[in-house]
C-alpha cells in the first residue's frame, strides 16, 4: 500500500521580532537561512524545514499542545544550550522509554520547541 503522507516538512514558529529570532535561531541550530524575507525566514535542519513568521496577533498566549521535537545527540545538552541562550523552561529532559530522552523549552517569542534524542527511530528513504 502506498502511504498518503510523506512525512513531516515545515514547522513553523510566529515571532514579533523576525531579525531578533533569526539571529536566535541561527544561533541555537548552527544553521543559516536558506531563504531570509521580511514576511518568512525558513532554515533546512537536517532535512527539514524550521520557518519564522511575523507574529501580529500578540494578544493570543501560546500553548504547547503541539511540540515539535528536533533529534540531537544529546537531549540534556541541547536542552540546556537552548536555556543558555535565553529559551525557559518547559519540559526538562526526561527518559520516556528505550533509552529516548525528551525535553522542551520555549523559545524567547513564547513557541514551544522540542528536542529528542532517540537511538530506535531511523528516517525512511523519501517516498
């Protein structure tokens, strides 16, 4: 059977200040903008696409019922480089099961961001 899906491509986090958070953001990933505009600044980590917009709803509060989380090597480690460069807390590393470690902090705009560190789960080929 063919799948629908492909797989996950685009996260995207809603920022009030696009200069500061591409500089946060090339900062924390080590990564570059691969496509840099006023209006959408979009990284390729690993594959796959980390975007910032404009945020110019502010009166609407963020919540984490959704949480992208980005493969490390490292979940401790990650989690707190992203504090130290002024993300807070949000879920603090924990082993979840098989050797898998989650964590998650928010950045400085309020959006929740995940990282993973899981020895199972291996990429499948595109489809």
């Amino acid at each position: 059977m063919k799948p629908h899906f492909h797989g996950l491509r685009t996260t995207i986090y809603k920022v009030t200040d696009i200069a500061k958070a591409k500089a946060w953001y090339t900062n924390a990933f080590g990564v570059v903008p691969y496509f840099d505009e006023p209006f959408y600044v979009g990284f390729n980590i690993g594959g796959y696409e980390l975007g910032l917009q404009p945020d110019f709803n502010t009166a609407i509060s963020k919540i984490g019922n959704v949480v992208t989380y980005w493969g490390v090597d490292d979940a401790p480690k990650s989690y707190q480089r992203l504090l130290d460069l002024g993300a807070s807390e949000f879920e603090k590393p924990t082993e979840v099961g098989g050797d898998i470690v989650v964590a998650a902090v928010k950045d400085p705009w309020g959006n929740v961001v995940g990282v993973i560190y899981n020895p199972i789960f291996k990429l499948s080929p595109a489809t």
